[in-house]
C-alpha cells in the first residue's frame, strides 16, 4: 500500500459505527488497554470536545480514526490537546496509516494556534513526532517514559495536565 491511497479527512456523522468498530478491533488485542477506548470516543463527541476527530479511507472504505481533546494544564497555561485515541484496523497497521492520521492532525492543531500536544503512548513510537518525554509535565498514574509533549512554540507548561473527563468513560450499560 502506498500513502497516495490513503484519505484523511474530518469524521462525519456517517463514520461513527466504523469508528467505533475500527477502535474496538484496533485495541482487542493489546494488553494494556482497559478496552474503553470507544466510549472515550463516545463521551468526547457527546461533551463537544472532539477538537479534531479524523478519519483516514483506503479505497473509499474508512480504516482509521484519531481524535484530539483539549487538556487542562495545572500552571493555567492554554491552547494544549491531547492526542488519542487513535486506532487503525489490524489488517490496515504498519502501512504508514497512523502516521498520516498524527500528522494531519498535528497539522490541524497549528491551524487552531495550538500551544502543544500531549499524549500517553509506547515509548518508541511518538518520538519520531517531535514527542519528546519531560520533567516539567505529568500526568497523574503515568510512568515519565509514557507520557509525551509536543510543543509548538518554545515553552512546555509546568505541572499536571488532566485529559478531558471523556477519558474517564466507561460502559456505562454494563453492570458488573
């Protein structure tokens, strides 16, 4: 597959059953998910806080998702989102698919005069963004070498940052 087959372009009301079936079949298998990723998605979009929700086609046929939130920073600093989740169907990954979802929503952010990005993901992956780790920010509950910036101007703010509550979504049909 070569990335001249890949569309990004904006969710639309039509795509959230694929989102919810890309980022359900993108998550099943690791581990280290709490598999809650598509009410996360969910929640975001019911608050209004989907800043930017993209979705990639190959051949007309949407294969991934990622979305974007805004994020509270302890110092008061403004202007910075989180990054997540983004999801790519199995049979679609390692095909440069998430890559043209993160940079085409990294794009969109500095369209919005965002001050920055954040994210908590693999150590390896994010840091040929421009993700770098930092001691300036945390992010409560997260190992350092997990939690990512991305700033677009020359300051990184100081302190926490706490992802939109959307995050915090659960199943909330299912009673255990």
């Amino acid at each position: 597959m070569t990335s001249q087959n890949i569309m990004i372009r904006d969710e639309s009301e039509t795509d959230i059953p694929a989102i919810s079936a890309i980022t359900l079949a993108a998550f099943q298998p690791l581990e280290i998910s709490n598999h809650t990723e598509h009410f996360i998605i969910e929640a975001l979009r019911a608050a209004g806080a989907l800043s930017v929700s993209l979705v990639a086609e190959v051949d007309g046929r949407v294969v991934g998702h990622i979305a974007f939130s805004p994020v509270t920073m302890s110092d008061g600093s403004e202007g910075w989102y989180g990054l997540g989740p983004v999801s790519v169907l199995p049979d679609f990954q390692r095909q440069g698919i998430g890559k043209a979802l993160i940079n085409e929503g990294l794009e969109r952010l500095k369209g919005m005069n965002a001050n920055g990005c954040c994210l908590v993901g693999h150590p390896e992956y994010y840091r040929q963004f421009g993700f770098v780790n930092t001691d300036a920010l945390a992010h409560e509950g997260v190992p350092a070498e997990y939690f990512f910036v991305l700033p677009f101007g020359d300051s990184v703010p100081q302190g926490r940052v706490v992802f939109h509550e959307g995050f915090n979504a659960a199943d909330s049909r299912t009673d255990a």
